[in-house]
C-alpha cells in the first residue's frame, strides 16, 4: 500500500530525506524525488488502483475458496481502499493529491471533485469486494458467520505491520499517526463493514464445502513478508544520480 503523506511532515518542520546525490527516496510512508511531478505524485495511488484491480479480478477465476484467493482478495481490497486517501489529502489541501491539484484553478472545485472521485471509488470498492464474498457464500464456500472471523484479523494485522514499519520511517515521527496508523487502520476500516453489509445467515456451518486449514507454511512466508516490509522499506531506500 501506497500512503504517501510527506507532506504534512514537511509541514510540521522537518527536513526533507533526499541529499545532493540522491534523485528518489521510498519507504513504507513516503516517496519523495528530488524534482516536483505531478505524475510522481500521482503514481502511488494510481498504481494502487491497477494492482488492486487486478487482484480482485483474478479472484473470479477459483471456483474455490483457497489460501489463494483469500490473498488475493485481501490483497485487492486492501490496494483499492487506497483510493480514500484521495479524501484525505482534498480534506487536508496536502500530500500527494495535493500536490497533483497545486496551482489548478479554483482550488475549492479541485479539491471538492478529488474528495467526490475517493468516496465514489471507496465506496465501488466496498461494494466489489461485498459482492465477491457473496458469491462465495452463496457457493457454499464460506458461511457468512465466518465473514467477521476473516476479516477482522486480517485488518488488524495489516494495521499492526503498517504502523511498526512506519515507526522506523526515517522522516518524521508525525508521519507514524499519519501514514502508518491513520493510512492503515483509517484507510482499511471498509473490511469491517463486511460482515453487516450481508444480511441474513447465507449459508449454514455444516453445508460449507471449503475450509482454509492452518498451514505452517503460509504463516513462515507471512511472516517473512511481514519482516522485509518492516525492516527494509520502514527505514526506507535510497537512490542515487
């Protein structure tokens, strides 16, 4: 996930990350470049959108409910949901979208039409994701009373990571509550009404076809991830002319 808030901690006071020999910079909270651009500024959110989009679509192709598709679905909702962020820099006149709008003419209309394009698209994609947990529990996959149980830990764990990576950012430490707990927790909170959002009971326990077993495997290259994302992109990456 994208959340790029730089700006707001430049904001704050701070001294940009970039030296004299380096061009661009990136870690879990920010990607900052040596020159202003618009597309750069653009680019994070946007290539949220490919990639969650992507993600969701492949999940139409299993017919079951695997260890697979659960990850691409969480990974596509949790790319997609980025797009709130959209909101949250229109609300704010700052980060990333702020910065694509700089300088555009009258401001208040700008910054009205981004935070109208983030809830539209937050709320497609809540919508997408509710009608793909559907089908599966009209398949039998899932029972829906085992909805609440798949996404609440998944959000709290993509919120825990997010904001422990964000601790190591090398920027600001106001960019902790912004773009590491704010962006994650905040961002995400559309897993949580999933589970109201499917009324009636779908299917029962005993009729459910497709249970995800506990693997070992899964949970070492979680952890894995988990552990790359935290201690090589927290404190960030450098790159030179």
């Amino acid at each position: 996930m994208a959340a790029d808030m730089v700006h707001e901690a430049l904001g704050h006071g701070t001294v940009s990350w970039l030296t004299h020999d380096t061009i661009l910079s990136i870690s879990t909270v920010a990607l900052q470049n040596a020159f202003p651009s618009r597309a750069v500024s653009a680019a994070g959110t946007a290539a949220n959108f490919v990639i969650g989009a992507f993600a969701l679509l492949s999940v139409r192709h299993f017919r079951r409910f695997t260890a697979w598709a659960y990850l691409l679905l969480l990974f596509g909702a949790y790319n997609l949901m980025n797009c709130g962020y959209l909101v949250v820099s229109a609300a704010l006149n700052s980060g990333d979208w702020a910065n694509v709008i700089a300088g555009m003419a009258p401001a208040w209309l700008w910054r009205s039409g981004l935070a109208l394009m983030g809830v539209v698209l937050y709320i497609l994609t809540i919508r997408w994701v509710r009608s793909l947990f559907a089908g599966l529990i009209e398949r039998g996959e899932i029972a829906q009373g085992d909805l609440r149980r798949l996404v609440v830990p998944a959000y709290l764990a993509g919120g825990i990571v997010m904001t422990l990576a964000s601790v190591l950012n090398p920027i600001s430490p106001w960019l902790i509550p912004l773009s590491g707990a704010g962006a994650s927790f905040g961002l995400n909170w559309g897993l949580l009404l999933l589970p109201g959002m499917l009324p009636g009971e779908g299917g029962r326990r005993e009729e459910v076809a497709t249970t995800i077993a506990f693997s070992w495997p899964w949970i070492a290259a979680a952890l894995a991830v988990a552990g790359i994302f935290v201690g090589i992109l927290g404190p960030g990456l450098r790159f030179a002319k």
